[in-house]
C-alpha cells in the first residue's frame, strides 16, 4: 500500500492558476424553512442530458449547501451581461440570505420552489440528486425538473482573471462549417 500523495500546490497557486479559465457567472438559490438564500457561483455545468442532471459546487460550510440538503431543491440562473450589480451582491459573503423574499430583487418561483432572478439568460429549476463532498466544496447535483431562457438572445456576464467580463465577437471560424455545431460536450 502506499502513501497518499501530497500535493506542493498551494491555495494561491490553485486560486491564480484557476482564474486564467474564463467561466459563465450563475446565481444558485434555494428557499427553507421560511429564508431565501443565494450565492454566485462560477462552478456550474451540465452533467447528462439523460437523466437531466446540472452540477454546482459550494463551499461545504455555506448555510446555502444546507438548506439545499434539508429542502432538497435549488434553482441555477445563469445571468446576463446586465446583471453584473446581482453577481456581485450575491459574491459577497451573507449578502444572500434573508428572511422572506429577498428584498427588492424582482424574480419568479421555479417549479420546485426555488427563486428566479427576472431577466436571467436561462435558469435550471432542480430537485437535489446527489451530494458529493469534494475537498472543502459539496457538489450538489441536481435532476432538473424545468428549464427555460428568459433572456435568450442577452449576451452572458463571464468571470475571468478575477474581473467580470463581456463576451466579445465571434471568431472568424465560428461562421465555418466543417464541423457539428451542438456545442462542447453535446
């Protein structure tokens, strides 16, 4: 048997080297026990489209990760490029947690009751799946139960080198047509 292997990367190193990847910026909500709670989150995906399944990672600690856990939902909604001052309202540490709705933030019920900013490029509405801890984050995966795009045609809001971002033009490639357009991972 042998030993585990200890890594020499440090947090910083992980956190710099981490911020190079350009991400979709999403606000994840869960409602429980009378609060409303939201958190922006970059570590989103879609995980299968049979079942359908989408993936985002939290902080283990976080009270949103637990009221996920004991209501068994949460809704993702991936935000828009005017929708920066709502990225980061909910970055910021306790900021998203309120009893009752959350204070003058328009947004609509999700089918499986979590909360929907208004205006969002597209939201995944998710009964909880699965939980699994990764390090000091929990992976909640969630089986979606609705889905839509309330701003479809808005340009993203993206995260990268620790600035959010626009996404700019296309590429003279992406008129090609050599290759599948369903997208990465389709």
């Amino acid at each position: 048997m042998s030993a585990p292997v200890r890594s020499a990367v440090t947090a910083d190193a992980l956190r710099a080297a981490a911020r190079r990847w350009p991400t979709g910026v999403a606000v994840l909500t869960a409602r429980w026990g009378g609060e409303e709670y939201a958190k922006t989150v970059s570590s989103f995906a879609t995980l299968s489209l049979d079942p359908p399944l989408i993936g985002v990672a939290v902080s283990a600690r976080s009270p949103l990760a637990a009221a996920v856990h004991d209501s068994g939902r949460f809704a993702v909604s991936v935000l828009t490029d005017r929708q920066e001052p709502l990225a980061r309202r909910f970055a910021t540490p306790g900021a998203g947690r309120a009893a009752g709705p959350l204070p003058d933030l328009p947004v609509h019920a999700g089918a499986a009751g979590a909360l929907v900013p208004a205006g969002c490029a597209a939201w995944f509405d998710a009964r909880l799946h699965a939980e699994l801890p990764v390090g000091d984050h929990v992976l909640l995966v969630g089986r979606v139960t609705a889905a839509g795009e309330d701003g479809a045609d808005a340009r993203p809001l993206l995260h990268h080198a620790a600035r959010y971002r626009l996404l700019g033009p296309e590429t003279p490639s992406a008129t090609s047509t050599h290759f599948p357009t369903r997208g990465v991972g389709a």
